[in-house]
C-alpha cells in the first residue's frame, strides 16, 4: 500500500511534470521547482480527488512544506476511517 | 485637520468596508477588479468571496483582517489600508491567495485564470520575503485631503514594527496609470524602484493599463 508521500509525490510528479520528482518531507515552494500560486490549487485539488478528501482554506493555510501536507492529509484520512 | 480622526485595527465590523476598499483600490481610476476578468466573476462574486475570506481570519495576505487599519471620524470609516509581512509564517501571500480563491470559488473560475495568468504575470513583481506589503488603500471621498493615507501608513509601519523590529522596507505595487495613488504614495515617502510594462492587449481588459510600478519605503 502506497504512503501518503508516495500518493502526493504521484499527484505532483503527474501535474508538474516531473517523472523523475522525488519529494522529502522538508520540501515546499521554495524548493519544489513548479509549485507554485498558479499551480498550487491544481496539487491540492489531484490529492483531493486520488483520496476523496476536501481541504478548507483554513487547513490549507498552514501548509508551508511536505511535511505539513502529509500531516493533514493523514488527518483527513484518519477521519474518514 | 486630523484631529477627529481615530487610526484603530480592523475587527470583523470591518469587513463590509474593507472589501469596499478593496474593490475601490482595484478599480483605481478606471472601472476594472482585475479579480473579476481574471476569474471570471462578477463584482457582487467577488464582494461575496472577499468577505468570506476575511471573515476566516488568515493573516498575512492581502484578504488578512488582521492586515488592516482603519481610519475613523465621528464613528464612520475615514479609510483602510492594509499591509502585512510576506512570508511571515512561511507561507507566501500568493499561496495564500490562491488556496482562498480555489476554497470559495468554483473549479471553472480558477481554470479561467490559469488562461490568463500568463498575461497578469507580465507585470507582476514577486513579493520578497521577509518585507512589509502595503495593499489596498482606499479613503472616500468626503474625507480625502485630511492626510488620513499618510496617518494608516504610519500606523501600518509603527504596528509592523513592534511586530517584527529587523524588517526595514515596504514595498507597494500600482498600477501606472493610477496617478493619484502614485502620487499620494511619493508623499508618503515612497519611491519608484521598478517598472513593468506588458505587451499583450488583454492587459487592458484585466487591469485598465499595461504598466505596473513597485514602490519601496525604508522603515
């Protein structure tokens, strides 16, 4: 079973176009060639749709890097179950 | 003439006046909310969504509460500004931006910007961490003249300041064309340091002009 780095690395590797993206935990913005505002709604709706989770605004807010995006996915997901 | 004017933070009372400022600031001296051509929306759309992003209460960004003084005479508002650090939590303001458009907006008007997104970018300058952004002035005008642009920008600074004490510049980003505010910026200690002018006729149609001028003020 994939892990949610794994999951959100297929969502960005696909979107941006990246075959070869290797994403770490402490990746963002800064370091992520391609993410970017314009490409950001796009990222997070991809893992909005690969797990059949929403995101808020408020929840989106603090995302500042991989790490903090793979907690609140496990978040969503954890709700689910 | 100052004297009866109340400089204060913005609360959520606040925002029916703050979206009006911002929609008067976007328009500058023409008639366009380049929010509305480049997402498709109209400008009660776009009054509805600003509001809601300001009630959520997110700071640092141009839809931020919390970024917002308020000017006030005999209990009116005299006038808002806002301005916040960039990059304060880590997040930059464009991130921020658009994780609220995409949360209140529908998948077609961020589709619609992305066509267009290549074009606004011809005249935009990147928000540089770690500096104070002034966005979306606006007094009305029965109190213009009274020096209440240059008591918000004051309080903006001294209320940063405190904040965050090794930040020395602000910057402001305009539109050319909007020669009031450039110049009522330059009185407020501000000067020219860049200039993007796009070529793409559509620029017009988002923006009312093709120029774009970033402003910076030491602290």
């Amino acid at each position: 079973m994939a892990t949610t780095l794994e999951i959100i690395n297929e969502v960005f590797s696909n979107l941006l176009n990246k075959p070869d993206l290797k994403l770490t935990l402490t990746d963002s913005p800064d370091s992520v060639t391609g993410w970017d505002s314009l490409t950001h709604p796009e990222l997070i709706s991809g893992i909005e749709e690969k797990l059949d989770i929403e995101f808020s605004f408020k929840e989106l807010a603090s995302i500042k890097d991989i790490a903090y995006l793979i907690e609140l996915t496990n978040s969503k997901l954890n709700t689910l179950k | 003439m100052s004297e009866d004017i109340l400089i204060r933070k913005a609360i959520k009372t606040d925002i029916d006046f703050i979206v009006e400022s911002i929609v008067q600031a976007e328009k500058g001296m023409g008639n366009t909310i380049s929010y509305c051509t480049l997402f498709d929306i109209t400008e009660k759309e776009f009054r509805d969504v600003a509001g809601k992003i300001l009630d959520e209460g997110i700071s640092n960004f141009e839809f931020s509460l919390d970024s917002f003084m308020i000017a006030e005479s005999g209990g009116k508002p005299a006038g808002a500004y806002g301005a916040w650090l960039e990059g304060a939590d880590g997040i930059s303001s464009g991130l921020l931006k658009m994780s609220a458009l995409r949360s209140f907006l529908k998948k077609d008007n961020i589709i619609h910007y992305k066509s267009l997104a290549g074009i606004a970018n011809e005249i935009s300058f990147n928000r540089q961490a770690g500096t104070m952004q002034y966005e979306s002035i606006y007094i009305p005008e029965a109190f213009r003249g009274r020096n209440i642009g240059s008591m918000l920008v004051e309080a903006l600074s001294n209320n940063l300041r405190i904040q965050y004490p090794r930040v020395d510049e602000a910057f402001v980003q305009l539109m050319k064309h909007n020669t009031v505010s450039l110049q009522a910026h330059v009185k407020y200690g501000f000067k020219i340091v860049d200039q993007k002018t796009g070529t793409n006729t559509l620029l017009f149609k988002v923006y009312s002009g093709n120029s774009r001028v970033l402003m910076k003020k030491p602290l």
